[in-house]
C-alpha cells in the first residue's frame, strides 16, 4: 500500500460541503479514486471500440474475445508473480 499526502485547493462552499458529506476521509477518497478510474476504464474502451469501428473493424467472435481475456489475465498473473 502507498501513503501519499495531498494538498488540495478547494473553495469554502465546497470544502465544508465535502466535509459534511464525509467526502474528505482517506477511504471516501479513495473510493472516488477507484470509481473515477473504473470511469475512465471504460471511455478508454469505448473510444478503442469507437475507432475501431470507424475503421472498419469486424467484431470478434466469442472465441477470440475468449482468448483476449485469458492472454491479458496471464499478462497480470505473470506481473504479480514477478512482483513477490
């Protein structure tokens, strides 16, 4: 796990606003975290599907979606592995 320490400019209104909804706790603030990169996860990936749609793309089969997710689940298995 990493530690870092944010400085952060907000306005009154909306400093006191986020501390009442108990927005400004390290785990309410990482929640936002994992949810805005969830977010962005999936524009990334509607915006690869998007262009390769205007390029003429064909869809995938079942089989080679398949055989995408297990080569990127490989992919991460092999980076925890190495990581320990």
């Amino acid at each position: 796990m990493t530690t870092l320490e944010l400085k952060v400019n907000l306005s009154d209104r909306l400093a006191r606003e986020a501390q009442a909804a108990g927005l400004l706790t390290p785990q309410a603030l990482a929640d936002l975290l994992k949810d805005a990169m969830r977010r962005h996860a999936a524009q990334t990936l509607l915006a690869g599907a998007a262009r390769a749609t205007a390029a003429g793309s064909k869809p995938l089969s079942m089989d080679e979606i398949q055989a995408e997710v297990d080569a990127v689940r490989k992919a991460r298995r092999s980076r925890r592995q190495a990581a320990v």
